[in-house]
C-alpha cells in the first residue's frame, strides 16, 4: 500500500529520520518516544526506515558480514508511521498522544496498520486505545491478515479479547493459507485463544486452504517440550468440541499421522481414544506407524518407542516382516522402538545378515540389546512371549483395555509391550 492509499506524505528530514533510526536501533525507549512525541511534526508522516543506505551513499559505513557482491534487483521500501512504531513497541503515551493530535488509527503505510502491530506485540493496552479510536478490528494488512491473525502467542489473548469485543470476526479467512483464529491458535498452542474462539461461535472443524482442520493444524506443528502440555489441552479442548479425529488434509494425512511424524506419544493415545483410525494411509502410502518409524532416528527414543507402543495397543497393523530390516536400519539407534516393535510378532525369522545394516557404534552403543536380538536367529521365542501374543491376539483393537484385566502391573506391562532393554 503506498502512502497516497492512506494519508498525505509528510517527509521527515534526514537528521531526524537518523536520529530515529538510531534510537529503534538502539532499543532506547524513551529516545523513540521523545521523537514521536516532540519532533514529528504531523502525525500521519509516511517514514521511510531503509535498510540500504550504503547502496544509496557509498561513504556510509558497512554493517559487519555485508557482502559487496551480493545484489538486489528488486528495491524493497520499508514505511511505518509513528502510531506504528508506537504500537509496535507497545507505548501508550505515545499512541495516546498521537490519536489525541488526530492520527489516523488504520493508516497502514507498509502494509500493518497500528492495530496489527500491537497485536503482533502483544501490547493489549495499546490495542485498547487503538479500538477506542475505532480502529477497524478486521483490517486487512498487506499480506490478507486481519489483527486476530497476528495474536499468536500467549501474551496476546488480552489483544485478541479486545477485539472480539470490538466487533472482530472469528471466522474471517486470511493469508495464503487461508486460516481461520482458531487455525492460528491452532498452529501456536494457545489453549486460550482456542477457548476464546470457540466460545465466540468459532467453527471447529472449518478448513483452511491446505484442507487442514484446527485439529490437524495442531497436530502437525512442531512445538517445544515446554509448549507440549498446553498444545495436548489444546487439542483436548477441540475434540471435547465436536472434532473429527480422522478429518484428512489435502494430502490424505490424519491428525494421528501428523501427532506421529512429531513422535508426540501423548498426544497420539489422545487421538486413539477418540478413535482415531490407526490403519489410515495418506496419499504417499503411509501409515502412522510409518510415520513415527521414519521419525525416529531424530525424535527423542522415549517418545517414540510410546507412540509406537500406543499405536500398537490400539490395533494399528505391524510392518510386513520382509520389511523388518529396513526398520532396523532406520531405527537402529533407538533400539526401544525396535524393541517394542519386534515384540508385536509372535514369531520373526532373524538372521545374522541383520548385523550388517546396524552401524558399528550403534551396536556398540547398545550391545545388550543387539547381542540378545541377533542371538534369537533359528531360535524360537520363548513361551511367555508367545502366551503374550496369544492374550493380545484375543483382545485384538483392544488391547488397551489390558490393564483393566485381575493382572499383576508387571504383567499389565509386559502384555502392553513395555520395552525391558532385551529380549528373550
């Protein structure tokens, strides 16, 4: 949007765009406010913060690691106008100052106006203002995102709370991925905003241009250990709302193959006891089993080895055993997962050719348990195990519900194929 879209240009002189420059580049806050406030002289000047003076003056000084053989052929300008800086930074005087002078609330020089920049920083007191003001709760930014877009951390449910009460839509589509609030949310782990949404009318299982459901968006993002509890009360939240679990992306990928590809075992017994198809094959031919196997050479190996136990225990079909060493090959260094896998069959040939595809310092690694696999090659497995098939062939899909039988917990365990380190 060019700033004869919005308002009058009002150029600011070089020295005073230097200065301001260098106090955003120096993160001095009360810098930044004292231009706003004292030194602009209209409050809906279009500034110009270029990041390519030295292709302008060839005096200036480069910023370290520049490259001077690297070119640009497209100039890109970088407006902002001062409510924008001020939002963005989250300074209420200065927002109040500039919309008591008059400035425009929705004015959007670079593409954001300044109800999107606070969101974007969270800064719920300036979104405030702002929407006292009349900011236009549903502004459209450059890139197609209204201000809900942007609340996409945990700090920003105050802006996103504002908004609704200012009239924003939830269920307004935007960007390129077509996403709703709830997607966003959805995509960042914000049980919160989640509950916000949905208790605002929000479509649970709308899709979003890539087919994906709140549900599946949520599964499919890849979040931090820390952020993993509130990602599992989020899609909790959802599924007590009416999700589908088996609801299929443009890939034909469930939100259980996506909860596996992360190796999210908690997340994935979630989805299995809401039903979730553990036999789904998406459009590449996978299963979830596959899914968290191909995972798991890089996915912690605890995790991985429970979803596979959980994928397991709840009916999903076993690798087809001519296949069984190519997981070994992929699986070797988590030898839990191999573990709890072989223990799926009542019987599987091995032979001493499978040493081979195990790298030397995995095996070395984990001796014991190679040494005890590779020692079953001609030999039958022993009849504890085959009594635990046999149990687990009789309770078939539901095998989950094996701790509800009269049984010891060791043996609760071992029917659940519980990893042991060895195998016998």
């Amino acid at each position: 949007m060019s700033s004869s879209d919005c308002r009058p240009d009002y150029p600011l002189s070089s020295d005073l765009v230097k200065r301001l420059k260098s106090a955003l580049d120096a993160r001095d806050e009360e810098a930044v406010s004292t231009v706003i406030c004292t030194q602009v002289r209209h409050v809906d000047t279009v500034i110009e913060l270029a990041n390519d003076d030295w292709m302008k003056d060839p005096a200036v000084q480069l910023p370290p690691g520049v490259l001077l053989g690297l070119w640009t052929l497209e100039y890109k300008r970088e407006l902002t106008s001062p409510l924008c800086i001020a939002a963005a930074r989250g300074h209420t005087a200065s927002v109040r100052h500039l919309l008591g002078r008059g400035a425009n609330p929705d004015a959007s020089p670079g593409g954001r106006g300044p109800l999107h920049e606070a969101c974007l920083g969270a800064h719920t007191a300036c979104a405030q203002l702002l929407l006292q003001h009349r900011a236009d709760p549903d502004l459209l930014s450059a890139e197609g995102l209204a201000p809900l877009h942007l609340c996409r951390t945990a700090a920003s449910l105050g802006c996103a709370q504002a908004l609704l009460e200012h009239g924003a839509s939830v269920h307004r589509v935007g960007g390129a991925g077509r996403d709703t609030p709830l997607h966003v949310a959805a995509q960042h782990g914000l049980d919160e905003h989640a509950r916000l949404y949905l208790g605002r009318g929000a479509r649970v299982d709308a899709r979003n241009g890539r087919g994906e459901t709140a549900l599946s968006a949520a599964c499919g993002t890849a979040l931090r250990p820390d952020e993993q509890e509130r990602g599992l009360r989020l899609c909790a939240l959802l599924l007590r709302h009416g999700a589908a679990a088996n609801a299929r992306d443009e890939d034909e990928r469930s939100p259980l193959h996506k909860a596996c590809g992360h190796a999210r075992p908690s997340l994935a017994l979630l989805l299995l006891q809401h039903g979730a198809d553990p036999a789904a094959v998406d459009y590449g031919g996978s299963s979830p089993l596959a899914r968290v196997l191909q995972a798991a050479s890089c996915a912690p190996q605890a995790a991985s080895a429970r979803t596979v136990q959980a994928l397991l225990n709840h009916g999903s079909p076993t690798v087809w055993p001519d296949a069984f060493p190519k997981v070994l090959k992929t699986c070797a260094p988590a030898p839990a997962v191999v573990e709890v896998l072989f223990n799926s069959y009542p019987q599987l040939r091995v032979s001493e050719s499978w040493r081979k595809v195990i790298p030397a310092e995995v095996f070395q690694a984990h001796q014991p348990f190679y040494r005890s696999l590779l020692a079953l090659a001609g030999s039958p497995r022993s009849l504890k195990h085959l009594c635990r098939c046999a149990i687990r062939r009789q309770l078939g899909t539901k095998g989950f519900l094996a701790p509800l039988l009269p049984l010891p917990e060791a043996l609760h365990s071992y029917l659940l194929l519980e990893p042991e380190g060895v195998l016998h």
